[in-house]
C-alpha cells in the first residue's frame, strides 16, 4: 500500500536533518535500504535545494538519488522513477511544478504507481510537495496573494494548505490568533 506524508515546510524541513520525520518516511517503506528520489521541479531544480537533500538522505542511510527535469539525463522516465521506494518533492512554486511534471508525462507515471495495489512508495514533501497529493489548495504559485489551487494530483481528497501555522494569509480570519 502507498504512502503520502505532507507538512507544511519544504526546505526548511529538508534543512531540519535529524527531524524525526525523515526517519519516519525512511521506515515506512519496509525497506532497510529505501532508494529515495528527490523531485526539485518547484525550484527549478535548483542546486542548493538538491545539495540539502543529498546532507539529509545521506547514503548511510538510504540510497538518495535526484530526478532533474529541466536537463533530464534519461530517456525511461518511467522506468527510472517506479524503482524508488520514496518520491519526495521538494517546495517552491506548485503551479510550474504541475505543468512541468504533466509535459515530461510524470504525474501519469505517479498516479500508476498511487494505484497500484501491490505499491509500497511513500510520496512526500513540503509546501509543494505537501499540496501535489492532494485535490488541491492554498498557493502563492501566481503572486503574493493566496489563491486556490484546484488542480492537484488528487491522490488524497481535499485541500492542502502549507505554512498555515507560520503565515497569517494562510488562515481564514476565524481563525487567526
């Protein structure tokens, strides 16, 4: 059975080394050795964001690989991305994310790896890569002002709303502290 563990931050938790969350995805696959494949589509695959990846899935403990779509090195998307035990997707702007991941064909390949029964990958990530799982929700992808995002993978239903404790916008005003 698949997996998909959201939060709200995106690098600023990929930052947070020994935050126990990393662990947790870690041991969810079942795996002692998980692959994990860290997609940065949302910061344009930007070098510093992978570089942090790389110091938090460190090789002792998992088998960390990225995925750059801007200057992609494969030809079988498909078949370089159902061999990983972890998909995590790193924050940024989750609109581009999405546009860019359905021209390369990889929120297809995703979904069938969602769907597939006898599946055991973990999705994850922050920000962006909270949101890209579910329906949709609250994103700053078209400017400074939130608006909503509808058009999400959809794995889970519902909305997805990151930074919600540490942007006051994020919160309906019922709710603000």
């Amino acid at each position: 059975m698949a997996h998909v563990v959201a939060s709200g931050a995106g690098k600023a938790l990929m930052d947070r080394r020994t935050d126990p969350t990393h662990e947790y995805i870690l041991r969810l696959t079942g795996t002692e050795r998980p692959r994990v494949l860290f997609v940065g589509t949302a910061t344009g695959d930007d070098p510093a964001y992978i570089l942090s990846f790389y110091q938090t899935y460190d090789s002792d403990r998992c088998a960390p690989h990225h995925l750059p779509l801007f200057h992609r090195p494969m030809d079988d998307l498909a078949g370089f991305v159902r061999d990983f035990d972890v998909i995590h997707v790193g924050g940024g702007n989750t609109a581009n994310m999405l546009d860019v991941w359905k021209r390369q064909g990889l929120d297809v390949i995703m979904r069938e790896m969602w769907e597939d029964p006898a599946s055991n990958v973990v999705f994850t990530g922050g920000s962006a890569g909270g949101i890209c799982w579910f329906e949709g929700g609250t994103t700053d992808s078209y400017g400074p002002t939130l608006q909503v995002l509808p058009e999400s993978l959809g794995f889970l239903p519902g909305s997805f709303s990151p930074h919600y404790d540490a942007e006051d916008q994020r919160q309906p005003p019922t709710t603000r502290r």
